[in-house]
C-alpha cells in the first residue's frame, strides 16, 4: 500500500489509466462481433497498451509511490479483517488490503484478455480462449466495482454501528448496547 496521498501527477496518470483501460474494454467487449470486429481490435490493442504501461510504470516507481504494483498480502487482509469486525473505527477510514488483491485480480485477467486477443490476431486457434477469457473478466469488473462502493460505504457508516456490532457478537451476559 503507498505511504503517502498520490500528488496531482500521480492522480492524473491514475484516472487515465482507469478512464482508457474502462473505456476501451467496454469498447472492445460490445464490439466482439464480425461486424465491427476493426473496432474491437483497436480497443483490445488499446487496453494492452495502457496495461502495459501502467506494468512498466508500477515497476519503475520507487517505494512508497501511489503508483507501485500492487502487493497483496492475506496477513494485511486478515488483520484488516479483525480489526474491522472487533469494531476497530479506524479500520473502517483506513485503505483496505482488499484493493491490492483487486487491482492485482483486474490487471491479471484483463491484461490476459488483451493479450490473449493480440496473440488471437495471429493463432486463430487461441480466439476461443480470448473469447473466454474476455467474458470472465466482465464479472471481475462488476466486482471491483461492487468492491469500490462497499468500501466507500463503509467509511460513511454511523460510528455507533461499528460497538452495536460487536456487542452482538458477545456472549448474551455481556452485551451492553449503547
């Protein structure tokens, strides 16, 4: 996770990245068929090229930058998740390990439909793969953006719900609701 808020730059390249690799996707997945299959392979080409880059970016940054790859790691996860069920309110504002864990799930699988498409352009024998491969990645956007607003939605929960929570999970003889 970066050690520190993403400066203006670092933003920009960042909501550029997501607006032309979504942009493109959408692109390129509603235009699978015969009939504007030059369209899809412009927007296919696209995403790769913008997965690319943003690889090459995350390995050349150094530590600490907004823009590294992202480390997922279960520990990180886990003791978010402890934290946030033993009603820890600062694990509910905090950046959730989730978010690496996504966005490394989201460059692997959409980078494999790109890639997978650009070695399609000359192994026809590989299109039903990339074809595949491209109808899984759609239910991992959809959950990365489930994921997006569940975790803002977190961050706006009551404080209060956070103790209601946990003094509900307590042994009946020790429950006290505030």
């Amino acid at each position: 996770m970066s050690v520190r808020k993403p400066s203006a730059a670092e933003m920009t390249a960042l909501l550029a990245f997501h607006a032309t690799v979504s942009g493109a996707f959408i692109v390129a997945y509603l235009t699978g068929d015969e009939d504007s299959y030059g369209m899809h392979v412009f927007a296919g080409y696209a995403v790769l090229a913008a997965i690319l880059l943003r690889v090459g970016a995350g390995l050349l940054v150094p530590a600490g930058s907004p823009l590294r790859l992202p480390r997922p790691s279960a520990g990180a996860v886990a003791g978010w998740l402890r934290r946030l069920f033993a009603g820890d309110a600062k694990a509910r504002t905090d950046r959730s390990p989730l978010t690496a864990w996504m966005a490394a799930v989201l460059l692997a699988g959409v980078g494999l439909a790109a890639a997978t498409g650009a070695v399609a352009d000359f192994l026809v024998t590989v299109e039903h793969l990339h074809k595949e491969i491209g109808e899984a990645s759609l239910p991992l956007i959809l959950a990365h953006i489930a994921l997006v607003f569940a975790l803002h939605g977190l961050k706006r929960l009551p404080p209060g719900l956070a103790s209601r929570w946990t003094a509900w999970r307590s042994p009946p003889a020790n429950r006290m609701i505030p």
